[in-house]
C-alpha cells in the first residue's frame, strides 16, 4: 500500500505539471463556480468528468488548497467504461462557522486519470503520463455594512533619507467611511520604537479607495528595520506590518596584518572585518590570493563566520612563502556574504623576518627574548662595520704607503 501511494502521489505531481498538455484526455465540468457561505452548513455539489477518449479508465478525485479540509468525497475513485461518455461525482462542503475574512475564498478540485499500472498489485518503477483537470469552487463570504482592508508600501532609502510609508485604503463595505486614520510605528532590530508617525484623516465612500502617507527621517545606522501601521476607522481596526532596509547591507574589510613571520614558512594574513548592518550577517568568507606582475603564487579560500550587528571580526588566511624572494606582492581580498561582495588589495613588503602591509596595519618582526636585535638589524649592523672596517684598513695602508 505504501508503494502505491508513493507512485499516485508521484502521478498526482506530473499529472498537474503536465495537465496543459494532456487535458484532451479528460475532461471535468464546470470548470467553476461559486456558492454564497452559510455558517455551518453542508451543501451538496457535483462534478461532471468527461471521457473524452471514450476509453476503460479511471478517474481520481481530491481537493486542494485553503478549504480543502471542508470537501469530502463519497466516492475518490471512479471506472469508466468506453461507451461512458460522462459521469457525475458528487461532493460535499461542510462550512465552518466562520471564516476569518469575508469576500471569496478557493478550493480546487482535482480530477486525474487513474492508470492502470498503478493497480495494487503491480510493481512498476515506470510512471505513465496521465491526464488532470482542475474545477474550482469559490466561496463567498458578505462583507459587512463598513469593512475596510489595506496594503503598505514602503519607499527604500538610505541613511538620512526622507522614508515614505503609503497605506493604500479600499472600503469593501456597503457604507462610507467617514474617518479613516493611520499611525505607523518603527522599530530596530531589537524591538525598540525609533519613531512614531500619524497620518489622515481620510473619508472614502463604498467601493472606492484612497491613500495615507506618512514620512519617517531615517537618522539610523543601515539594517532592516519593522513598521507596524496601525488603520483605525469609524471605531474598527487592523494591523499592517512590514519590514524594510536602510541602506544596503555591507562587510568592511578594514585591515590585514601579519604576525611571526619568517620567510620560508608560512605566512598567517588575520584579515579583519567590520559588520555595518544593524543584524547579524552569517557565512561570510574570503577569497585570498598573492601576486606580483607576473605571478600568482597562491589563492586561498577561508573558513566562514557569522559577523554579530554592527561588530568586528577576523577571518584567517595562509601563504606558503617557500622559495619566495624579498620584494613587494599584491594581496588581493574578496569577501563574499548575502549575495553581496567586498574587495580591497594590500600590498605586501615582504622582508626576512616581517611582512608590513602598505595601507593597513603593519606587521610585526620576530623578537628574540631579552629584547634583542632582530636578524635584520643584526645584518645591518655588520654590514656598517665590515664598510667601516674595510674604510679603516683603507686609511691604514694608505698612511703607510706615503711613509715609504
């Protein structure tokens, strides 16, 4: 039983993806129709399905969609002979006692061919294209004498900008509306209230619309911010919410530095990162690679990590510097987040034992204990006193020379 279930739900999801073109094989009648609601009543309703190949076969029927837990089917399973042309399927509708807003509300229902190799006691991995029809029934529920409904929209902007909220208005009710006023509330990512706005009053008549604004100065760091727009007419009410971005959500990259470097081994580049955005940014990781003029010696991907709001973090990188010579590279960044990238280059002077990054933090040299010199200063300091030696021999041999 399993199985077979399995593979008609299988059918069932290309039957519908299928359906435009395989609908001449079956047909279902009417394609819709409406009903007015009635607090918790049962109607009886039918279906006609047409055999249009005028073949043996089965249909499948079921409901899907918001009010398909009110259909029920005495019958799911239909035969068909080749000399039925049509057949009538009945259903039925048990309303609810209400439904939680008036105007129309769908259930569609399905018809599907019901192939044969789906028989229980088949096994098959092979699944036939089969035919499915849709009819759909619309339940109408009254609105009442005032009775509005809203959409928001809300303007982009960046930090400092003017940000317009608008509140479009329709009265669905069979009465003016002689009062209708909007407050719009803001609030940060930890629910704080930034701002409070009013708008209106505005009067619409039945069957029209109409629309509220108000304008919010977004003095704030960029992030995603909530409105809750509160619309209150003639003593009734309802809540829209939303949220929206200020500015466009960003990673800095705000330095490189390298620590205990030796040249030869390998070269740890702690590359720090600032999140400007007002939420926390997760999976952010970079792209590393090191080059001169000619060649790229290495290119690297990090480890990722989730930056909190508005805070600092580091990423890691490595180069094997083995074989490479003193001299000046290219390291060139990319960080990846939220669909979004950040690039920056450094250069890199590379020496014996440091590495100083040009246009951000310097590196460290290694330092011995004690304070001593590091091996750099130690070769400059003999290289002065070989120049000085070789001076003072210089003079020495001169002075003698003239003696003689």
């Amino acid at each position: 039983m399993r199985a077979l279930h399995f593979k008609l739900m299988l059918a069932i999801f290309l039957a519908l993806a299928i359906s435009p073109i395989a609908a001449f094989a079956i047909g279902v009648s009417p394609s819709q129709q409406e009903i007015a609601f009635a607090p918790a009543v049962r109607q009886e309703l039918s279906l006609r399905v047409i055999n249009e190949p005028m073949k043996d076969m089965k249909a499948v029927v079921y409901a899907r969609g918001e009010l398909a837990e009110y259909i029920s089917f005495p019958q799911t399973i239909v035969s068909f002979g080749a000399a039925d042309q049509m057949k009538t399927i009945p259903y039925y509708i048990d309303l609810p006692s209400s439904l939680p807003k008036p105007g129309l509300h769908e259930v569609e229902l399905v018809v599907m061919e019901y192939p044969e190799s789906f028989a229980e006691k088949e096994s098959t991995d092979t699944v036939k294209v089969i035919a499915a029809v849709v009819s759909k029934l619309y339940v109408r529920v009254p609105y009442p004498a005032k009775y509005a409904e809203g959409e928001l929209q809300i303007g982009g902007g960046n930090i400092g900008d003017s940000i317009p909220f608008t509140i479009s208005l329709f009265n669905f009710g069979t009465d003016e509306l002689k009062s209708i006023t909007a407050t719009v509330e803001v609030f940060g990512p930890t629910y704080e209230r930034l701002g409070t706005m009013e708008a209106g009053p505005l009067s619409l008549a039945a069957g029209n619309s109409g629309k509220l604004v108000a304008q919010w100065q977004a003095k704030v760091n960029p992030g995603t911010y909530h409105a809750v727009v509160t619309v209150n007419y003639d003593e009734k009410r309802f809540i829209l919410e939303k949220n929206f971005d200020v500015g466009n959500i960003y990673v800095d990259i705000t330095g490189i530095e390298v620590k205990n470097f030796k040249l030869g081994g390998v070269a740890k580049m702690d590359i720090s990162l600032m999140n400007r955005w007002n939420d926390e940014i997760k999976g952010v990781y970079g792209d590393v690679s090191v080059k001169d003029d000619k060649t790229t010696y290495t290119t690297f991907k990090t480890a990722s990590v989730d930056i909190p709001a508005q805070a600092d973090s580091q990423i890691v990188s490595y180069w094997d510097t083995t074989g490479i010579a003193p001299g000046t590279y290219k390291a060139d960044i990319k960080i990846s987040y939220a669909g979004k990238v950040s690039q920056e280059s450094y250069d890199l002077n590379v020496n014996l034992d440091s590495i100083n990054v040009v246009g951000g933090p310097t590196g460290e040299a290694i330092k011995g204990e004690g304070g001593k010199l590091s091996t750099t200063t130690l070769i400059i300091v003999l290289v002065i006193v070989l120049i000085a030696a070789n001076i003072g021999w210089f003079v020495y041999f001169s002075k003698r020379l003239k003696k003689k």
